[in-house]
C-alpha cells in the first residue's frame, strides 16, 4: 500500500511541476528542457558506454572478447579462494618525533644535588722538544725573508742590486743561446706574457750563497695546436738511477755527473711562438716589438720535449746510441 501511494504521489508532483512550468512561461525565447505548451524537449541518445573490443584480450583466460574484471573463470576462482586480490600496502607517513617538554615542577633556579665528575686529566709536566725552538726559529726568518714575488718588489727590496745582477746573468744567457729576435706582432697572433722568479740559495748553515733569476713564461696562455703541438719527453726513474749506482759500486766504475746551466735554452722550436719582451730589459728603440722565440725557455709547454730532442741529436753525434727510445745512451 504504502510504495503504490508514494507512486501515485510522485506521479502528481510531475503533473504539478509542468503545470507550474507552462503557466508562468514567459512569451519569448525559450530556455531550458521545455518548449511552449509545456512539452518537455527530446532528449538526445545516450551514447553506447565503452565495452571490450572484440580483440581485447583477457589477462587471466586469454580469451579473447572480455576483460579480466568480467571474466567468469577469474570471477569463479576469486569466489573459490583459488585466487586473492592483491593487498593494497598503506603509505607510511613519517611521524615527526615529539619535542621534549620540561616537567611541571622542572625549575632552573634549583640546583641539583648530584656531585659532578671533572673529566680525568694526566698528570705528566708538558714540555716542547728539543728540536721544536731551532725549527720555529728557522721558520720565522723564512717568512721574514721572503722571496720577491714579482719583479717590482725585487727593484724595492734592500737586496735589490743583487737581483738585478741576477736578472743580468739571466738576460746574458739568453743572449748568448740567441733565444729570440724582435719583430712585429702578426695580426692574427697574439704574444705568450713571461715573469721573472726570484730565489736565494742557501747552504746547510743557512747562509745565502746564491742570488738567481730566471725569465718564465706564462705557458698557459699557449693555445694546443697553434703555440704547441708535442709535450712529451722521457724522464729516468729513480729505481734506474739506484741500479746504476749499484753496478757501479759492484765493479768500482767511476761515476761523473754533469749539469748543463740554463738547459732549456739550447732546445729549438719548430714552432711559430711570440712572447712580450721582458720587464725591465725592454728595447727603447724597438718597444712596440715582440720576441720571436727561437729556442725554448722555462715555463713553455714544449720545452722539456725540445731540450731532451737536442740532447739526443748531439749525444749520438759523439758515438753513443739509445736502448729502444729510453733515456739511457751506451757506447759499444
């Protein structure tokens, strides 16, 4: 009784609503669903929902026309236990850990009665050794004696005619070994910078013994395959020179040892470098002029590879011969 009355009911209130509706129309464009005489639009077709496509493959039977969700072999083993869902896992949400809060009755002002332990220390006198005061005094006048830095603070220092003799003799070399030749800076060139390095030599007392100078240029600024192509050059290992040492304390040979004074100016460049003329030996009449380098001077990437080429041109001109493209040359 009671569902065929809320039916009846229901029927009634659309009658009324459509009365209302057409009743109060206003005579213009319609709006809405509803057209005039109170008639309700057609509504359009509803579009057929999405299924499985004939060629849809099943998952679990691989039939082919249906999905799994509605495959009645994995409906059947779902029911049958056969086969469980899978679990989805709870994200874990980090829980940030709680302050710590004083007590109610924590007071500040209140000291506690616990004793308090001082940490254990030994009891053993300190004292400095014996070596530690002529080492700290041998490292404060390094520093208080320091080496000019550049080639202004050589000219101010007290020692300053010194360095410029050493400047000198570095400069006589270079003039000796024929290392440039001034000419003008081609358009498409540009000059390699060099700087002066100062340093004294002492003897096992400490005395100085030797002012030295020595022009380096800045070879960072060369550019690879237009200032320098090559850099390699051989170099003896120490074990080699313990082995000769060795053989010749066996046999009683004799040992000379020779050492060649500014040996990287005697080594040739073949290739086309400039450098700017030094500070302080700079030519008045040819000032806008810049060194066309001959031979190779400290500091340039090639100079150990045109030193060591040299070296081995003229050794062998006096009869000796490598052993297989090793630094060490015999004679038969």
């Amino acid at each position: 009784m009671l569902k065929a009355a809320e039916i009846e009911i229901k029927k009634e209130h659309q009658v009324l609503m459509v009365n209302k509706t057409t009743s109060f129309k206003k005579q213009g464009k319609s709006k809405g669903k509803f057209k005039k005489g109170g008639k309700k639009a057609a509504t359009p077709p509803m579009k057929p929902k999405n299924g499985p496509k004939p060629d849809a493959e099943c998952y679990y039977c691989k039939e082919k026309g249906h999905w799994k969700r509605n495959c009645s072999k994995y409906l059947a083993d779902l029911k049958s236990g056969l086969v469980k869902k899978k679990k989805e896992v709870p994200e874990v949400v980090p829980v940030p850990p709680t302050p710590a809060t004083e007590e109610a009755n924590d007071n500040d002002h209140e000291t506690s009665n616990e004793e308090t332990t001082e940490p254990r220390r030994s009891t053993r006198e300190r004292t400095t050794p014996d070596w530690y005061d002529p080492c700290l005094n041998v490292m404060i006048v390094d520093n208080n004696d320091e080496d000019p830095a550049t080639y202004e603070e050589a000219m101010m220092s007290p020692d300053s005619n010194k360095w410029q003799e050493a400047m000198k003799s570095e400069m006589g070399s270079m003039y000796d070994n024929k290392v440039w030749t001034l000419v003008d800076l081609p358009d498409s060139r540009k000059a390699v910078e060099n700087k002066w390095i100062f340093k004294r030599k002492t003897d096992a007392d400490g005395n100085i013994t030797v002012y030295k100078a020595r022009l380096v240029a800045k070879g960072f600024r060369q550019i690879q395959g237009v200032d320098y192509d090559e850099t390699f050059s051989p170099v003896a290992k120490l074990k080699s020179v313990r082995i000769l040492l060795a053989i010749a304390a066996f046999f009683d040979y004799e040992i000379w040892q020779m050492d060649v004074k500014t040996a990287f100016l005697n080594g040739d460049i073949e290739e086309e470098l400039y450098m700017v003329q030094p500070k302080g030996f700079v030519d008045p009449k040819n000032a806008d002029k810049v060194c066309k380098l001959q031979r190779s001077i400290y500091g340039l990437k090639q100079a150990s590879r045109s030193w060591n080429r040299r070296f081995d041109k003229v050794i062998k001109d006096f009869g000796l011969y490598g052993v297989m493209e090793r630094p060490v040359f015999t004679r038969k």
